[in-house]
C-alpha cells in the first residue's frame, strides 16, 4: 500500500528531530523525559447546523475551483424535508446567483416538484455533490468531488431526508459508492444509512433527451407514492 503524503511529512519530521538529538548528545547534553515536539492535530469535525456549515462552506478553499467561482452554491429549501434532491455540479447561472438548480434545468426542476409530486421547491431541498461550479473547460475531477463530500453527507445528516433523488451518475456515485451507469440504476430504490436513495436522469439530460421524460414520470410517481 502506498504510503501517504501525510505520514512521509511525518516521517521526515521525526527523522530530523532524531538527528537533531543525537547532534546535542554529541556536544555532552543529556535526553530528558520533556516532549520536545508534539503535532497539534487539526479539528476536521464539521459543524452541527446548517447555517454554520453553509458559513464553512463559503469561506472553503480546499480545491482550486474555489478561485474560479463567483458564489458558493450551498443548497436551498426546507432544512426539515422529507424529499431531498442532489444533482452534480452548480451550472453557470447558479454560481452567478449563489442559488441552486436555476435557469432551463432549474424549471425542468420546478415542473417535477409542483406538476408530478404536488409540492413545492418550499417542501424539499435542494443540493449538489460540489458545491462550486467547475472551470468552462474543465470537468469536475474526482478530487473536486471529494472535497466537497463531507458537506454534503453532513447536510444529509443534518437534514434527515426519508429519501434521496440522484440526479445523474455523478450525484449517485459519490451516495453509494456505486460506479454504474444511471441507465442501468434509474428508478431502483437503495436503502442507506437511515434514507433511501432513488437515481433518474438529470434535468439537463431530459433538456438534451426530451424522449427520457417518461421514465423521470415514472421514477416520480414511484417517490410519490412513498411520500
């Protein structure tokens, strides 16, 4: 197993800090029982509520698309919601308005909210795996998503959705760990941690694949039925 850049700093360290003792040895001191150096470890915990971590997550710069963005697209909606909804990345008007699922996809959105499952965009929330919209020319990267997971387990957390609509591969990968197709996984209902988690197709696919509708229809049905 390869080892982690973490434990190499590490290991330098302690390799210094040896030769260093053995200098003073040399020169007549004595070792003494007295800690010379300790590593503070850092707190990675993430905040309990939702306002203080959409806080942590504005002022994050982990991953270089933090110097890209206009806005942070944290998420928006019912923090109590029964129906929670994860696409995969802010498109280019969401990091314009900070807001999430906006433009031509957003009212594709809206539509399956109000018209099929009879809420409204109020009733659920709202969110995607990163939560900066990535470089024009530039996919979002595995190490992107990565970054941004733990905020989004912690909302899943923090908001204890019955259930959970993937939009996309990308948004079903990063809930499961699962690396199949959406075509293959759409509709199937997977049980997770205390929510199920139902993939379909992404708004922007049915913008680009209007034939796809029928079987968002019948993925929605199935989620109003269990609501």
């Amino acid at each position: 197993m390869p080892i982690s850049y973490n434990t190499l700093m590490k290991n330098l360290k302690n390799a210094l800090l040896l030769k260093q003792l053995y200098q003073l040895k040399q020169l007549g001191y004595k070792y003494t029982s007295a800690t010379c150096y300790k590593e503070e470890e850092p707190d990675l915990t993430l905040p309990n509520t939702l306002a203080s971590l959409e806080k942590q997550a504005v002022e994050c710069h982990l991953c270089e698309l933090s110097k890209s963005r206009t806005k942070v697209v944290f998420g928006e909606g019912n923090t109590n919601a029964d129906l929670m909804f994860v696409g995969d990345a802010p498109s280019n008007s969401d990091d314009s308005s900070g807001k999430v699922f906006t433009g031509r996809s957003g009212d594709v959105l809206t539509k399956m909210i109000e018209n099929v499952l009879g809420l409204s965009r109020a009733d659920v929330y709202i969110t995607n795996v990163l939560k900066c919209r990535a470089q024009n020319t530039q996919n979002p990267s595995p190490a992107h998503a990565h970054t941004c997971h733990p905020y989004l387990l912690k909302q899943i957390e923090l908001i204890k959705p019955k259930l959970v609509i993937a939009f996309g591969e990308m948004a079903y990968h990063y809930l499961t760990g699962d690396d199949s197709e959406i075509s293959q996984v759409r509709g199937n209902l997977y049980k997770q941690d205390g929510y199920t988690i139902l993939p379909t197709y992404h708004p922007n696919y049915l913008l680009r694949n209007p034939s796809a509708k029928k079987e968002v229809m019948t993925d929605l049905l199935k989620v109003k039925n269990l609501l």
